[in-house]
C-alpha cells in the first residue's frame, strides 16, 4: 500500500477549500462569522491585559501613585469582568451552534448514503472510499472538521498579528537616549537586521510544521489498516450483544493478534518510526527555534530598555506583543498549509459526495388505487450484482395481482431475495424490464414506487428509540394504530405489560429502564411497523429464519389472518407458508423451475416436492400436521 500522499497545488487547494467553506456555510451559516467575532474578542481581551499589566508594572517601578495603580486595578477588574461576561454568553451560543454544526457536518454524509443509489451503497469501492474518509477524520481529523479548526486559528492569528504590530510599534521608534553606549541599537540596519532574523527565525516553526504535517498525512494510508483493526476491535468489547462469546472463546487473543500483526501503534510501528525519523527531528528543530526566538526578542527589547529608551512597564508590553507577532505568523503560515495538505482529504470527501445517481428517476405518480388493485410483472428479466459475471437472476417471467398471497421459495442462493429487491427497486436488472400496472417501474417516482411496500427483511433493524416510534417509523405516532398492529402481530400481551405503554425505550442505550427484546419480539415488532405502513404490498424476507419452522408457520398463519386485502409476499427456504398462499414460485440458481399452488406442485415431481418431503418431519407437532400430510 503507498504511504505518499498527493501534493496538493496552492490553486487548486483554496478551489477545494473555497467549495467546502460554502458547503459548511449553507449547514450553519453562524459558525464562521461567529469564529470571526470570537478570534476578534479574543485577542482584544488578551491584548487589553497585556496593555494594562504593562501600565501596573510600569507605575509600581516608577512614582507609585495610589490613585494611578487603584485606577489600573479597576480598570483591570472591570474589563476581565466584561469580557468574562461576553465570552460567557457567547459561549453558550456557540455550545448550541457547535453542536449543530458537527451534526450537520456528519449529516452530509449521511444524506448521500440515503440519496444514493442503494446498488452504490452495497458497492465495496463506495464502502472503502467511505470508510478511507472515517480513517482520515479519526487519524489526523482530516476533512471537514480540519477546514473548521484552521479557518478558527487563521482568523485569530491574523488579528493576533494586526494587535501585535499595534503594540509593538513603540519598540521600534523610541530612541535609545544619546550618550548611551547603546545608540546603535537606533539604527535602522540594526533595527532591520532584528526584524530580519525574527521572521527567519519564526518562519522555520511554520516550515518545519508543514514538513510534519505532511509527513502525518503521508502516513494516514500506510496506518489505515492499523487504525481499522484498533478502532474495530476497540468497539468490540463494548458490544453487550457478543460479550458471551468474547467470554466464551479466545476472542482477545485473535484482536491481540491482527493488532500487534499490522503493529500501527506499537514500538517498530508505523507511528513509532515516524518519530524516529524526520518528524521527530522536525519537532525538536521546531522547539530549538521557538527558544531562539524567545532568546531574540528578550535580548532586543531588554537592551533597548537597558539603554533608557522606555521603562520597565513597556518591557512587558513589548516583550508579549513580538512574541505574539511572532508566533501569529508562525500559526497564520502554519494554518494556511494545513489548508493546503487538507485539501487532499477533502477532495476525496467530495469524490465521494459527487458519486452521481445512475439509476433512471421518473416522474409519473404511482395511482392512489382505494381496492388496492395493482399487478406486477416480471418480463424476461435477467440481473447480476455489480463486479460479478455470474447472473443472481435469468430470464424471470413472472405477473401477479394485488391482494394475492405469493410463496417465493427455494434454497439458501437460489434468487429469492434478489427478486425482492428487484421488485423493490433497490436495483435495476440488466436485462428485461419489471411494469407496475402495464408501466415500466423506471417511469415512476422513485419514493412514490417504493412507498406502496412494506417488507420486513431477514436482517430488519430496531432502533433503541421508544416503541411507538420504532413501529411507526417516526416521531408523530398515532398511538391507536400503532398498539392496534403490536395486537394484530401479536405482541398486544407483551404491551399491557410495559408501564409506558408505547413510550417504553427500547433497549438500554439511551434509557436505563429500557427494555431487551426476545428474538421472537422483535419479529413481532417489525411485522407490527409493516403494517402500520398500511402499502399495497407486504413482504416477509425470511425474518423468521432463525426460527425452528413450527414456529415460523405459526407466525406466518397469524400474519396470513391480519394481512387483509393486501398483496402478501412470503420469501423462504422453508415451506411454511405455502399451503395458504394462492401462488408458488419456485427458485433455483437464478430461475423460476416451478409455479402454481400448493396441491398442484405436491402433486408433481419435481424441486418444491423435494423440498416439502424433506421438512416435512418438523412439523410433526404442528396443528396443521394432520391436514398437511394429506399432501406426502
């Protein structure tokens, strides 16, 4: 894996940054105007203390005057006072549009993986490119944020800068009195050959500092892998779920192994040679030259005032606003090629927000039919995952009516949920095309299309929010309806049981008095969410996989009863299902082998009598068993 990163042109680096600055702007348009505001008050309360504390010291080494030092304590008091009063509610401002700002910086790669299209988002190119961006933000916090930090710490060391300049004006024309042995300290070559070795002294801190910077950044992909595992295995043991088995079997030892193998973090690493070679020797080179400057600036501003040139007071004075100058143009230059070398990152956050949407967006309405009265086909449709050559689905024909019961069944690969998802639209096939009431689906709008199903998939997630909210899918709840589809799924006992009814947390993240689920509850649960859904078309994508199949046939019984004049899909490799659904599909290696009801297919030789014949021993308990065997 290269470890070199690409050097970023001055011209090209502020058009990216320029872009990303507007794009942050239009989330929060506050936040850099108010870094602008904040940088400001900052440096003139930080320069007001100085100026004062020169006036206090300058009075207590010269007269003394009580009415003078009372004046300058109070002035002193009441300005911290006021800035301390300022900062204070401009702090709680910023503690609220911060917060706002960093949520809708994330937000703006959350929106893309939502608005993309979904064959992107299963794309492992989109994932790495997605995951290099999360280690560029955890390595170095590279991107976004990185924008944000420099343009706080530009602004504030420009005007450190400009306040400096200010205040340090006196050093360079108060005159050395004549008869001094120091008068030469008046002289402009002199005085320009100070000035000369400040700036050369503090323009190695920001060349040395760009040298580290960019040796950091140069190393973010040979630690990418480091970082993943430290990161991955890091979260593992926080997981409360796979605790049992982290107890149960060496788990720590196989974390231990992937990190101390890939050796990121560890002695001979990747961070431990980078401090051994130039970054160190660039960080000590930069302290070495912060101390000489120091020693520069003392040794200047001490003779002068030595020589009777000004008092003590202003010693302090002018002792703090060089060195601030100084180092205001160590951060200004410093900051501004942070920018430059970030704008690599960036750029690849933008590579990533600019992916572009294939899939065909249409624009006619889906019909708001009241009798649900839509049908489906499938016309020769042929479709394969991106980056394979092997097709998941060939030569599907397939039309069905709304308000059928429809058995999608075949072994596990056999291309039961991608015909799903075809017929959800989260793909489109590469051959032969899928109509919706005689239109191809393309034609219309994509959240219409995808608004008339509800399918509950064999990986559904529940989110550790309340229950009303993980049933309705939002936080207006019309509670009546959601606790009639928890009855109706049958989880309606369970309910009664919670003190909070609808508003109970689901699981302990965020609330202590949250409730863990059964696996069975949870199925229970996201049947309930599809229905409230109230679409056309439901679909159960094997969610009760992990069920033993007396179970699962229970649960599809009860779900048979409550579907009502909708159309009903059931995916499975088991045939639980079938014997009150209207219509089989029979899957394997791509194709439809077989089709038709329950007792036509029994009747015949063939994969789903294969199928049944083989499950029939699990449902020996069942109720149904005596109706059923009628069929072996």
């Amino acid at each position: 894996m290269s470890t070199k990163s690409e050097k970023i042109s001055w011209r090209r680096a502020i058009r990216i940054n320029i872009r990303a600055v507007r794009l942050l702007a239009s989330k929060n348009k506050w936040m850099f105007p108010y870094a602008v505001v904040k940088a400001l008050l900052n440096v003139v309360a930080s320069y007001a203390g100085l100026v004062i504390m020169a006036r206090l010291i300058g009075e207590l080494a010269g007269e003394r005057r009580v009415e003078t030092l009372t004046m300058w304590v109070l002035v002193s008091i009441l300005t911290a006072a006021a800035f301390g009063i300022i900062n204070g509610v401009m702090y709680h401002a910023y503690a609220v549009k911060s917060s706002l700002f960093w949520a809708n910086m994330k937000r703006i790669e959350d929106e893309k993986f939502m608005s993309m299209d979904y064959c992107d988002v299963e794309d492992q190119k989109v994932r790495d490119l997605h995951d290099q961006i999360d280690q560029n933000r955890n390595w170095g916090g590279w991107g976004f944020a990185k924008i944000y930090w420099a343009f706080e710490g530009i602004v504030s060391d420009f005007f450190s800068v400009i306040g400096a300049i200010a205040l340090s004006v006196g050093l360079f024309i108060r005159k050395v009195p004549l008869g001094s042995s120091f008068t030469y300290l008046n002289h402009p070559l002199v005085i320009l050959s100070f000035l000369g070795l400040m700036m050369l002294t503090a323009a190695v801190a920001p060349w040395m500092n760009t040298k580290m910077t960019e040796k950091n950044a140069s190393i973010s992909d040979a630690a990418r892998l480091g970082n993943r595992l430290f990161s991955h295995f890091g979260y593992l043991w926080d997981d409360a779920d796979s605790m049992v088995e982290y107890r149960m079997y060496p788990q720590a030892k196989i974390a231990s192994h992937y990190v101390w193998k890939e050796n990121t973090w560890f002695v001979g690493g990747v961070c431990d040679k980078q401090y051994k070679g130039s970054f160190g020797l660039c960080l000590i080179g930069r302290t070495l030259g912060d101390k000489l400057l120091m020693s520069v600036i003392y040794l200047f501003v001490c003779l002068k005032a030595w020589a009777g040139a000004f008092g003590i007071g202003e010693v302090t004075q002018y002792v703090g606003a060089v060195s601030r100058l100084a180092s205001g143009f160590t951060g200004f230059m410093t900051k501004a090629n942070e920018l430059r070398v970030n704008a690599g990152f960036v750029e690849k956050i933008f590579t990533f927000l600019d992916l572009p949407n294939n899939m065909y967006q249409g624009s006619l309405t889906t019909e708001k039919r009241r009798d649900r009265k839509y049908n489906v086909e499938f016309r020769n449709v042929s479709f394969r995952y991106p980056n394979s050559e092997s097709w998941a689905l060939k030569n599907v024909s397939v039309r069905f009516e709304v308000g059928n019961r429809l058995a999608v069944v075949g072994e596990n690969g056999s291309g039961k949920s991608t015909f799903i998802k075809l017929l959800c639209r989260l793909y489109d096939p590469q051959e032969g095309e899928i109509l919706l009431n005689g239109v191809n689906i393309k034609k219309y709008r994509y959240e219409e299309y995808t608004a008339i199903f509800s399918v509950v998939f064999q990986d559904f997630c529940l989110l550790s929010h309340q229950l009303g909210q993980n049933v309705a899918g939002s936080c207006d709840v019309d509670e009546a309806k959601a606790a009639k589809c928890l009855e109706d799924a049958g989880f309606g006992e369970r309910l009664g049981e919670l003190d909070d009814g609808l508003n109970t947390w689901i699981f302990k993240d965020f609330d202590e008095e949250g409730i863990q689920l059964s696996g069975g509850e949870r199925q229970k649960i996201a049947i309930a969410r599809a229905l409230y859904k109230d679409a056309p078309f439901i679909i159960l994508d094997e969610p009760t996989a992990s069920l033993d199949p007396v179970a699962e046939a229970d649960i599809y019984q009860k779900f048979d009863e409550i579907v009502g004049d909708r159309t009903a899909i059931y995916i499975s490799h088991r045939l639980s299902s079938c014997r009150f659904c209207g219509e089989i599909l029979v899957f394997e290696e791509g194709s439809v082998i077989q089709r038709g009801n329950h007792e036509e297919l029994i009747g015949t030789e063939g994969k789903y009598r294969e199928l049944w014949e083989a499950q029939a021993k699990y449902y020996e308990k069942s109720k149904q068993y005596e109706e059923d065997k009628k069929y072996l």
